[in-house]
C-alpha cells in the first residue's frame, strides 16, 4: 500500500513539474511561436491559407491576452503583508471591512 502511494505521489509530483515546465516555456515564447504550436496541434496544415490565419488570429489574441493581465497586475493592489477583515452584522446583511 505504501509502495502504490509513493509511485502516484512520484507521478503527480513529475506530472505538476513537467506542467509548470511547459506553462512557463509557453509564457518567454513569442505570441507567434505560441499560436504556430497551437494551430499545428488543432490540426492545420502548416503552409495554407487556414494555417496563416489561423496563426494571426491566435497571435493576436494571445497579445491582446498578455497585455490585459499586465494591466491586470498594474492595477491590482499592492499588498505589503497579511491583511485582516473585520465583518459586522447589520440588520439582516454583514457587511466587511479589509485593512
């Protein structure tokens, strides 16, 4: 029983790296070679017309993707440590306070 739960806890943990792996290889490649892989794995057939646009639809979208959470992380708050919540009842609603 021990010896099966180490191998799927070995195989969960290589699983998760090689996900982290391939997210972050995914995340410093150009939008071009991101949207080149994923219209190669729908199934477009490198060369024709569907392959091109598909190509610069993707492309587009992931940079308009990427811009938007960088915007997303510019504009989200800084946090400087644990933050504490404190929630009052008034009436039949609660109502919470974060500082």
């Amino acid at each position: 029983m021990k010896r099966i739960l180490a191998i799927v806890l070995v195989s969960a943990l290589f699983t998760g790296c090689t996900q982290m792996q391939t997210n972050l290889r995914r995340t410093m490649s150009t939008p071009v070679e991101v949207a080149k892989e994923d219209c190669i794995s729908i199934g477009f057939k490198t060369g024709t017309p569907q392959y091109q646009n598909c190509v610069l639809v993707t492309s587009q979208n992931i940079r308009n993707a990427r811009a938007n959470e960088a915007v997303a992380r510019e504009l989200a708050p800084r946090s400087y440590g644990p933050k504490t919540t404190t929630c009052n009842r008034v009436g039949s609603s609660v109502q919470c306070t974060e500082f």
